[in-house]
C-alpha cells in the first residue's frame, strides 16, 4: 500500500482547498493501493521532509515530493505510476 500524504495551511488558501479535493478524489480511486492522510496546518512530519511550503504531497516517507503548487490528478497518478501502482 502506498502512503501519500497533503500538508495544506491552516486556514486553507485556495491551492489548498483544491489539494484537499483532489486528496478525497485520490484517496477514491486509489482507496485499495493508497493511505491517504491530510495535515492542515503545522505538523512534526512537515519539518520530517523538510518541507518549505504548502500546498504539498509526499509519497512514501519522501520518495516523491511535491510543494508549492496543487497538483492536478494527472500529476498524481504519474506519481502513482512511478512508484508501480496503475
């Protein structure tokens, strides 16, 4: 099972609120390969990636990182993809 998980702000701006969308639509379609888990706002597993802003993914403990922008589902399943789950 893959584990990706969305760090957001709190309050959410509005790249945030769609990451929490698309993280509802991933956790769907993925719902027997994939743990999906939402932070919203400051978290110890932030500074555990070391990352620098929101909105942001990470899949297994850091393999794939993305931050800054809110990925679309196309990014997402590339990523999935990428670590052998179609």
């Amino acid at each position: 099972m893959i584990k990706v998980e969305f760090f957001v702000a709190e309050p959410p701006c509005a790249g945030c609120v769609d990451l929490l969308r698309t993280a509802d639509e991933i956790a769907k379609k993925y719902a027997k390969k994939a743990q999906v888990i939402k932070h919203v706002g400051p978290c110890p597993e932030f500074e555990k990636y070391g990352l620098t802003m929101v909105p942001a993914a990470v899949f297994e403990e850091g393999r794939i990182m993305l931050m800054g922008v809110c990925p679309d589902m196309e990014t997402l399943t590339g990523c999935f993809l990428e670590l052998g789950v179609e």
